[in-house]
C-alpha cells in the first residue's frame, strides 16, 4: 500500500495531467512501489 507523501505525489501529478490534458510515464516505472492492488484502487 502507498504511504501518505506518495500518494499525494501521485494525486498531483494525476491532476497535472487532467489540467493540461497531457500525458504521463506509465505509473509503474515512476512509482516502483506501486502494485497491481494500489492500481485497482486508483482505476476506480
């Protein structure tokens, strides 16, 4: 599971995205400690 200071890295950089409607480095290799489980949880 991710910690707080690491999901809220990803919480930004997901919102970066949306706003300027750009894309990012797939998930796994920017967050290594991301897992499929935490992806789930995110996707939904």
């Amino acid at each position: 599971m991710l910690d707080a200071t690491t999901c809220g890295k990803l919480a930004r950089q997901l919102d970066e995205a949306r706003r300027l409607r750009g894309e990012i480095e797939p998930l796994s290799k920017t967050f290594t400690e991301l897992d499929l489980d935490d992806a789930y949880r995110i996707g939904a």
